[in-house]
C-alpha cells in the first residue's frame, strides 16, 4: 500500500503548492524516512521553476529538492538494521506515484535505497541540511587540487563560496580571496582577503597579483569572465556553479594556457564527499555556525522560495516540516 505525503510540488512554471502524494512503501534494501528539515538550492531550483534545468526528470508536475534531513522511522528486511531511529541526510528520491522526482527530496515521507542515506552522527540535525551542497563544494575543492603554493579567488559568498572558501583554507591553500557584490554576505566570509566589487575592482583589489587558481561559484558568465584576467600562468578555473551555457573570451585563457575544470555534484560512496564532509563539519574542521540564515515553516513554503531566489541576504533557508 501506498503512503499519504505531504510534499512540495511545481505543478508548472513559476508555481509553488503544498499537495497530497502517494509513496510507495520501502523495498527490502530500503528505509522509510519522514521529514523534519529540508532547504533550498537557489541555483538548481530557479532553473526548475524557470523550466529551464537540462535534466530528464524535468517533466511537470515535479517534486524538487535534494536536501532533506530526517528520521528513519521503517527499515526494510535486508537494510541495515540499526539505522531505525537515526538522524540521516538523503539526496532525494524517486518513490513517488503520479509525479515526477526532480529530485524529489521536499516530501514528508521518502523511501530510499538504503546506501544513499547518511546518518548524521556527531552533527544536528538542522545542520545536516548543509550536506549536499558541502559536499558538492569540497567536490569542488578536490578538483582544484589546491596545493599550499597555491592563491585561490572564489567567485560569489552565497552558500556554496563560503563553504569553498572555507574548504580551500582548510586545503592548505597559501592565500583564499573572496569576492562578492553583498556586504551581508562578505561579513560571514572567512578569508585572507575580502573584496566587494561594488567598491573596488578584482585588478585594484589585487593590486595586479594573479592567482593560481579560480573558483567560479556565482553561475554567472560574466563574472567569470571578468576575473579571467586575474588568473595567472597556467591557472587552473572550476566551475562550480549552474549554468544553461558556457560563453567566455577564449584570449585570456588562451595567453594563460588555462585549464577549465567542469566539478558534479559530489562523489559517491562510503567514502565519498558526503560522509567526509559530515565529518569535517562534526569534527569542527570548518565553522558552519553563521551559514543557516533564515527558518521557515512548510506551510509558508512560497515565502521560503522567495527568500532563497530573491534576497541576497540569506545563505541557507531551513523550511521547517510538522513532525
């Protein structure tokens, strides 16, 4: 038999509701979650809403969301037994009836593969909402490979800036810098040198010293673009955030013999980006504590979205589920 859930859905472009969805039970590998956090990647999910994300599951009426923190409540015959009652992050999930999962993750009740939740261990709950795009930004960092010769200039201090940059000093990176048009956002910024191109521009700012390597973390081409000249010889560019096309001046990356670095989500696995990033943030590795931002109850979900879209203010929106 089926489940009754409540779940967040965009039937069309541009709409936001609150319905009823059936989930189909767990399978014998699986686990029965019910909700009690979830948020909000702008990025990923103003594509969504615009209808333009280049991805198959994009079909409406669709459920979105990949971050979802909640409490295993029904384990199958052959999951882990000793995950019932444990706090866990999943990616989303595809276990629905009559709608589409993109990614399907702001449910009231997932069944998921077992191996896919992460159980959160030494960090709270709410805090575990930070996971994916955690690990998508240390995913980021290990591309990079940053060495300890190496400056590092992030590109935008929403959510997935901050945690970079944060993971690039951790890295042991020589010098990170960070820039950003946001004075809000720039105050929680941890960095060796913070630049608000309002003010000032990358070249004055960096007083014409180049960097050996540039994290693109805003999803917009132009200011890739921009700091394209501040890459030194032989620098090395992540793009790490979402983008519907890839159009920059080839002549800087041409006189620099560049190299574009294109990061996914994350690496999966038991020893993947996922459960690393668990516990760097559990072992206190890096400081977490200023980058939730704003809290939100479910029924006000079209408030949280225009938050999260639309003010340049919050880092990180928990939409809050009644448990």
């Amino acid at each position: 038999m089926t489940l009754t859930s409540k779940a967040v859905v965009i039937p069309r472009r541009h709409v936001i509701e609150i319905q009823d969805v059936q989930v189909l039970p767990p399978k014998a590998t699986e686990v029965l979650i019910r909700t009690a956090y979830t948020s909000i990647s702008a990025g990923t999910e103003r594509m969504l809403l615009d209808g333009k994300m280049p991805h198959p599951a994009l079909l409406f009426p669709v459920i979105p969301g990949y971050e979802t923190v909640g409490q295993v409540i029904e384990v199958g015959k052959r999951a882990p037994q000793d995950l019932l009652g444990q706090w866990v992050y999943v990616g989303g999930a595809r276990c629905f009836m009559g709608v589409n999962p993109a990614w399907g993750g702001q449910s009231q009740y997932i069944s998921a593969e077992a191996e896919r939740v992460i159980p959160l261990k030494g960090i709270a709950p709410d805090v575990g909402v930070l996971l994916a795009l955690g690990a998508t930004s240390l995913h980021g960092v290990n591309v990079a490979a940053i060495t300890p010769a190496d400056e590092v200039l992030v590109l935008g201090q929403g959510i997935v800036g901050q945690l970079v940059a944060r993971l690039a000093r951790l890295a042991g990176a020589a010098r990170v810098i960070v820039a950003d048009r946001v004075d809000v956002r720039l105050a929680r910024s941890q960095a060796d040198q913070i630049i608000n191109v309002n003010q000032d521009s990358l070249e004055e700012a960096l007083a014409g010293s180049p960097v050996s390597v540039l994290i693109e973390a805003t999803g917009s081409m132009a200011a890739l673009a921009s700091a394209l000249p501040m890459l030194g010889d032989r620098g090395r560019v992540v793009l790490l955030g979402y983008y519907e096309h890839v159009n920059v001046p080839y002549a800087p990356l041409f006189m620099r013999e560049a190299t574009i670095h294109v990061a996914r989500e994350w690496k999966f696995g038991p020893d993947g980006d996922l459960p690393r990033m668990r516990d760097i943030i559990a072992n206190g590795e890096i400081d977490v504590g200023e980058l939730i931002t704003h809290r939100v109850p479910l029924e006000r979900i079209q408030a949280a979205y225009r938050l999260a879209l639309e003010d340049p203010t919050c880092l990180k929106v928990i939409v809050e589920w009644d448990t």
